[in-house]
C-alpha cells in the first residue's frame, strides 16, 4: 500500500508534502507548480504528507491520519 493520489485541482505548490517526505517519493513539478508522485513504490506510510494544508493529499483508502496517529 502506497500513496494513492494528489489532487492537483486543489494543490498550490507549496512544498510541504515535499519537504516532509522523508523518502522523496513526492516531487515539485516547478514549471507547473503541482506536487507529483515520483516513486509511489518507495512509500512507507509514514502520513507526514498530510500535512498539506490544501487536503490534496489522499492515502490508499483506510490509511488516514486518524489511523496512523494510532499506529505510532
Ligand atoms: S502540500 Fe499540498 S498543496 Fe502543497 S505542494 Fe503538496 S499537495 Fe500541493
Ligand atoms: S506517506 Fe510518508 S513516505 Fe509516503 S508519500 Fe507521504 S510522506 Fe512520503
């Protein structure tokens, strides 16, 4: 299970995601100032990228903040 999706019909281009991303499974297209997914495989679940403050980021269903705060 990995990442599922970003939804750049809401992301800004901030970073965040980015930057939190410990495994730089997600990349800034700078040009068109969307966050993509770049190695979707090397998710590890981690849900740092929900800190997006747009809510662009969607996880593989079930796998919400809400569950992983218990998970850690
Ligand atoms: S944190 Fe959200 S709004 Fe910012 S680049 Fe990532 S997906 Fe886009
Ligand atoms: S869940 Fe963690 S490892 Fe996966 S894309 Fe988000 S920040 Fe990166």
């Amino acid at each position: 299970m990995t990442i599922a999706a970003i939804d750049e019909a809401v992301c800004n281009g901030c970073g965040i995601c980015v930057k939190h991303c410990p495994i730089d499974v997600i990349r800034l297209d700078r040009e068109r100032k969307k966050a993509v997914i770049a190695y979707r495989e090397d998710c590890m679940l981690c849900g740092q990228c929900l800190d997006c403050p747009e809510d662009a980021v969607r996880l593989e269903p079930g796998w919400g903040r809400a569950y992983l705060l218990g998970w850690g």
